[in-house]
C-alpha cells in the first residue's frame, strides 16, 4: 500500500486531532473519577471525592487539550535591536 492509513481511509488530520482532543478528556475524567472513587473507599466519604475527581478529571483534560491544539502557531518574539 502506498499512502499512509488516513489517506487510505479518507479521514483527514482534522479528524485525527479531535479523535485525540476526546480521547484525553475522557482519559483525564476516568482517571480522576476512579482516583475519587478509590479516595472514597479508603475514607468512606460517600461520593466527595468522587465528585472532585469528575470535575478535577475534566477541568485537567481540558487544559491538556488546550495546550496541545488551542494555541496558535508560535511567533516568533519581535526583534527590537534593529531598530
């Protein structure tokens, strides 16, 4: 096969991006979740960490998601020693 899989598969890099972008959300919500839940059990604390790890999972991943894909393009600092 000539081409790598997302040309062969007609999926382009947009598609691969939020595949990735959704797939470290969740990953950062289950594993703060089960962190919660594990916290939970040891203290028997009902579901209080269980609650913090659902918004301490999302609140990390989104801003894994952020760093990687919502900043745009580096530029380069202004150069003002040729002035």
């Amino acid at each position: 096969m000539s081409g790598s899989d997302a040309e062969d598969s007609g999926y382009g890099a947009g598609e691969d991006i939020a595949w990735s972008a959704l797939s470290s959300l969740l990953a950062g919500l289950i594993l703060w979740l089960g962190i919660g839940w594990v916290l939970d059990s040891v203290f028997h604390t009902g579901r209080v960490f269980t609650s913090i790890g659902v918004f301490v999972g999302f609140g990390l991943g989104f801003y894994i998601v952020y760093v990687r894909y919502g900043r745009g393009p580096k530029t380069p600092p202004n150069d003002r020693s040729r002035n």
